[in-house]
C-alpha cells in the first residue's frame, strides 16, 4: 500500500518536470548516492567508519550535523571528519566515553549553491567490550520419546550483542542453525536447541552452547549440561513448555515459529495462520515446513504478517499457544517528481509516497526545506501551500519519514525556477538639463536566469571617456540593478539612452531620452554592419537641444530615394530587404536647429551576404560494410565562412569512423568508408560567417548485410556466360 503526502507549493502551476523545457543543464541539487545506515554499532576497540557520497553540480559539501541540527566538528583523539565526507569515530579507551559522541544521532548534510538536504538519522552507539558468562539451561522436564529444549543462557548487559552460533554435543560434534534440523537436533535460528526422540544414551552427552559476540567477534562457550530424562507411566497432557512469543523478522529472510510441549505419549501439533479474518490449517508449501513442535518460513513477505497459534494434542488432552509474527519491511520513500521547473508567481506540487503495510506501525511526515523544517508539517500535515513562486522558493524539498519503531528514511527532489524571460523593475526616464551637472540613470530587471544589462547611446556603444562610469550588482533576491553616471554631463553627452535585459528566455529594451541645451553635434558613427535581405535601423547619433531637423543623404542625394528607405521624425534611416551592391556605401546624417546652426558626420555601411546550402541527399539503399558520402556545398555568403559537421546535434570524434574532406572555402565531403549500425543517425552540415549560421540536415539510415547477388549464387553453382 502507498501512503501518500501532498506538498503544494501555490495554487495552479505551470510546472515542467524532468526532461521538458526551462531546465538549467549545468546546475543540480544534491543527491545522496550513499546514505550511512540507520544504526551503527562499534566496538570501542575498533572504532567505526561513516560513508556519505553524494552527487551535484556544482560540487557539493559534505558535513555532518547532530539530529537537532547542531554541526559536528573534530574532537581531538575521538572523532574526526574527513574532507571526502567520512566521519570517523576513533578507537577509545573505555574511560574516554562521552554519550554526546558514542551513543547519539547524526546526519549527514551534502550542499551546494541550489540547495541542502539531510541524510536519515544515523543512530549511532559505542559498545564497550566487556567480560561474560554464559549457561545453559533445559526448560521444563524432559521425558523418553519426546522433545528436550535447552537455552544459551546470556548476561542481561550483553544479550542483544551475543548470538548462538553452534551448540556442541560433547565430545566433538557440532550442531548448526537451520530451518529445518537433521531429524535428532534442531538448533533454530533464535538460539535454542532441540533434543527430539530423546533416549536414555541422550542423558551420556554433555551439551555446551558457543556464542559470539557480534562487534568484538569474542567466542564465549558455556558450561556443560546434562538432559535428564524421566520415564513417565501412563497418559501425560500436554503443557506447552516453550514458545515463541513475538517473533521479528524483516521481509525475504526465513526464521522458525517455535511451540514444544511436554507430554507422553508424544503429541501430535498442528498449526494455524490467521493473517486475515479467518484462522487457516497451515499446510506444507513452497515457504513453508511442518516440523512438528516447528513451523518453519522461508523467504518471508509482508503477507505471512499476523497471529499463528499451534496446538498440541495427545489422548491425555490438548494445549495451544499464541505466536504473533511481525514482519519488517525497509522503510521506502519517494518524492515525485524529482525535479520541477515552475516559473515565477506560479505553483508547483509534490508527492511524498511511503511504502508500509496496513499491519505496520504509525509513520511521521516532515517536510524540509534545504535542510529546515517546514512550519506546520507532521503526521497530520497533508498540505502545504505557498502563493506564488518567488526566487526564495526554489532548492531543495525533502520528506523525511519517521516509524514508531525509530527508524527513517527520506527522499528529496528538487524545485528550479522555470525560464522567464526579463522584466524591467525599475527604468530611468527622459530629462532635459543644461550642461555640467551629474547624472544617474538607472535599469533593473528581474528573470531567469538573472538577466544581463547593457547599455547604448543610439544604438551604439557608450562613449570610453572617464566622465561614464558603468556599475552593476545583483541583489540578493535575484535581481540585476545597473546605472549609468556621467560625473559631468556636457552637450554630446545628449542622445537616446537604452538599457537591454537579455537572458535565453528572452529580452527586454527601454529607451529614454536624454536633452543636453546645446548646439547640434553628432558623435562619429562607427562602421556597422547590415545583413543582405534583413532590415537596417540606422540612428544618427545626434546631440544638442532643442533639434529641428535630422536628413539622410547618400551619394549627395537625400534620402529616402526609393520605397525601401524610410526615415523616421526621430531621425532613424529604415533600409528593408538590404542589398549588397545598392545599400553598402557612405551615409552622411545632418542635424539643423531653428537658428540654422547645423551639424553632419558621416559612416560606413558594410552588407554581408548570410551563407546558404544546397540542399543534399543521402543514398537510401545502404547496408552494413558498404561507404557513402555527403556533400554540402555553400552556394552564397560572404568570408571569412567556415563549414563543419553533427551528428545528432554533436560534434563528431575520431570514434565515429568518420573523415571530413573541406575541398575548398565553399565544399566540404563527409565520407564513411564502412558503414556500422553506429552509423545510423541525423547529419548536419553546418556554415557560418559574421551575418548568419545555417545549417542542412540529412538521415542516414544502415540497412542490415546486403542482398546475396548472382556473384555470391556461383561460388556453388556453374556460372552463366555472361557473369
């Protein structure tokens, strides 16, 4: 069954999940690659290692911190951490136990510059290595012809740290655990032993019980015991002598339901599952062996959960006792969709989906954020809501998933702000001022990802003299504030200020003007450029105010002079669908005021013609082991022009078998000399110069050995004449 835990961030999103649009391909959140595990025990003799990997980009830090979220340093002879990320608990001696080091929780924490996030909690306890004894003990009586139990008896301070791992029937033979016995003696997997068909040669035998312990590895053997058998006369009812209990066991291992009765004669068991509404006879099955006073389970599932009862019964009477089996399950968590990308003001949600049982206990739901809890989260906290995406929500989201039984998990994904293209926050308007004061204008603009400003002075760039001064900084909620100071603000400063924002998402221009009372000057127009078939926007870089009028002229004629030219009141010359042979030349702009003074200046225009391709085909009939060819050829554009070849978007390595052949400044020949299915794939010849970048794409597509030919047919037949 799936649990699940909603987490809202806003009300109704425009969400990309992984693999759409909008995501940044160079940052990732962290991830754990390797947790440390839940619990931790170690001897103070050996010390112990914690690993913690986990992967990003850009590179993560690893730390660890206390479960309370205090940070965990070095403690000079104790612990040490590591700058892989290792935390290390040194040997010590027992004197040298501390409970905040030796016995206490951690976490470990991987972060970058997208987010934090916390491994599950890492319990961790330092065992001093102690002396100890061990007895054994036989339960109830024991009678001729039926079952004895004898029991590894372990000191209290170290019973959950010493297992059995083989009794001894003295003088050299050895009994190991098993599910099943050998038909005399059972040792089952909880330790005790089973003495079954008992004789009175059984009373010769001396048993001892061989325990380790499972941090130190110390091998302790008991003392020796005896069974003593009683010859009982007559009917004995049974009584049930020893069993289970409670039985724990994690799902896919195997363990032994355990029922012995004493009684005479020998009593015959039966065994019931009640895992639904209904107790069922247990049969023998696949998982599943009958074994008398023994129910053994192999391989266990989440479905073996519940109440089996076994009775026993013999002509003197019958007895039953209950065993509970709970099976463990590991604690799984999943947080879907790993990764979201929302845009800003929208809303984003994710799913927190737990594996458990319905027999399994109580779980608690908390939700972090880049490491910090999120207010109001727990086990009774389903939804979480946030109005409106903002720069603060994005980084890391994570549910951390608490049982009853202490043990966690968690699981995390990441929220990235979607691709918005820039808005301006703040933009500088027109003034008009004489000259000698300073100025400040002043652009902010928001986006993702955080856009850039630059700035222009009719369409060109600002001038390079110490009297501009350029600054920009980013805030720390994202974003971009830039300004323009001119210390001392003089006539040719004047003109049409601009700021653009630009990210991939987009742009976003602002223009104002700035007048400077003065005569009409215009700045030198540096060369431009212009692209054959686009459109011009030429802007003459007038100053001066007030300006009464602004003329184009070519070739001592005013423009415009034919229906492609257009110049606009503000004194921009608009050339559509350029040409190379009757636009490139020199322009002259004039500005006149209404006393009549009057300035010009002129510049160069250049047109570069943009390349094109002549469209090429691939042969449709290719086979494995056979050579073809592709030729682009640019039939137009202007040098400098450079011409190269994708595959599938990427640029090709000496590992695709490919050679490129450029023949001269316009050809270029892609051969393959033996085709592969490694071959199969998109082609791209790709050509650029300073106007344009274009490109033709052609499918190739291998087919497997080619068709056996009448050559082929006469290696075993006479051939014709004519072949």
């Amino acid at each position: 069954m799936l649990a699940s835990c909603l987490i809202f961030v806003g009300a109704a999103a425009a969400v990309t999940s992984a693999g759409g649009h909008g995501f940044d391909a160079h940052l990732r959140g962290p991830s754990f690659v390797m947790e440390p595990p839940s619990r931790v025990e170690f001897s103070n003799s050996s010390g112990a290692w914690l690993d913690c990997t986990a992967t990003g980009s850009p590179p993560l830090n690893i730390d660890w911190s206390t479960a309370d979220g205090h940070p965990v340093n070095d403690v000079p002879g104790v612990r040490r951490v590591l700058r892989n990320g290792t935390l290390v608990l040194l040997p010590f001696p027992a004197a040298a136990f501390r409970q905040d080091v030796h016995s206490a929780a951690y976490r470990c924490v991987a972060s970058n510059s997208v987010g934090r996030v916390l491994s599950r909690d890492v319990q961790v306890r330092a065992v001093v290595a102690q002396a100890y004894k061990v007895d054994v003990e036989v339960i109830g009586g024991a009678s001729r012809g039926c079952t004895a139990v004898l029991r590894c008896v372990v000191p209290s301070f170290v019973k959950d740290l010493v297992r059995v791992v083989s009794w001894l029937q003295e003088p050299s033979f050895y009994i190991y655990p098993s599910l099943q016995g050998d038909g005399k003696f059972h040792l089952l997997p909880t330790g005790e032993l089973l003495v079954h068909s008992l004789e009175f040669s059984d009373q010769i035998h001396g048993y001892r019980c061989r325990t380790m312990h499972r941090l130190t590895r110390q091998v302790v053997v008991s003392s020796v015991a005896n069974v003593r058998i009683a010859d009982h006369r007559g009917v004995m009812p049974p009584v049930i002598l020893e069993n289970s209990g409670v039985v724990h066991v994690a799902q896919d291992e195997s363990t032994s339901l355990v029922c012995v009765a004493q009684a005479c004669p020998t009593p015959e068991y039966r065994w019931y599952a009640q895992t639904g509404s209904e107790p069922m006879l247990v049969l023998s099955g696949p998982r599943t062996r009958l074994l008398g006073s023994v129910l053994a389970l192999e391989a266990v599932t989440l479905e073996d959960n519940g109440i089996y009862r076994c009775s026993a019964s013999n002509p003197g009477g019958e007895a039953s006792a209950e065993i509970r089996l709970i099976v463990t399950a590991p604690l799984h968590v999943e947080v879907t969709p790993p990764l979201l990308s929302v845009h800003l003001g929208g809303n984003a949600e994710f799913r927190c989906e737990v594996s458990t049982h319905p027999q399994a206990g109580p779980h608690f739901i908390t939700w972090y954020k880049d490491g910090r809890q999120l207010p109001g989260t727990g086990r009774q906290s389903e939804l979480l809501r946030l109005n409106g995406i903002n720069r603060e929500d994005r980084g890391m989201y994570q549910c951390i998933v608490r049982r009853s039984e202490g043990d966690t998990a968690q699981a995390s994904a990441e929220l990235q702000l979607g691709d918005a293209p820039p808005m301006l926050l703040y933009s500088f308007i027109e003034q008009t001022l004489q000259p000698g004061p300073a100025v400040s204008l002043k652009c902010s603009a928001a986006g993702n990802p955080t856009p850039q400003v630059t700035w222009a002075l009719d369409g060109f760039a600002l001038p390079t003299n110490g009297r501009f001064m350029i600054g920009q900084y980013v805030t720390v909620h994202g974003d971009v504030i830039s300004h323009v100071n001119i210390s001392h603000v003089m006539v040719e400063d004047g003109g049409e200020y601009s700021c653009m924002a630009e990210n991939r998402a987009g742009k976003v221009i602002h223009a104002a003007r700035l007048n400077v009372y003065g005569l009409p000057y215009i700045r030198l127009i540096p060369k431009v450029t212009a692209v054959a078939g686009e459109t011009l926007r030429l802007k003459c870089p007038v100053a001066g105010y007030p300006i009464e009028e602004i003329k184009w002229e070519r070739a001592n004629r005013e423009l415009p002079d034919d229906l492609r030219q257009k110049v606009l009141p503000d004194g921009t010359l608009v050339i559509t669908s350029v040409q190379k042979k009757g636009d490139a030349g020199v322009y002259t702009c004039s500005a006149r005021n209404k006393q009549g003074h009057s300035a010009r200046r002129s510049g160069d225009v250049a047109v570069i013609v943009p390349p094109k391709i002549s469209p090429f085909t691939a042969d449709r009939d290719l086979h494995l082991g056979e050579r073809t060819t592709l030729t682009c050829s640019v039939t137009r554009g202007d040098l400098p022009l450079s011409i190269s070849w994708l595959k599938d978007g990427r640029a090709m390595g000496p590992s695709e078998r490919v050679h490129v052949t450029n023949m001269d400044q316009y050809n270029s020949i892609l051969m393959i000399e033996h085709l592969s299915p490694d071959h199969n794939g998109n082609y791209s010849c790709v050509a650029r110069n300073l106007a344009a970048e274009v490109s033709h794409t052609q499918r190739l597509v291998v087919h497997g050995n080619p068709p056996l030919g009448p050559l082929h047919f006469c290696l075993t037949t006479a051939c014709p004449p004519e072949i």
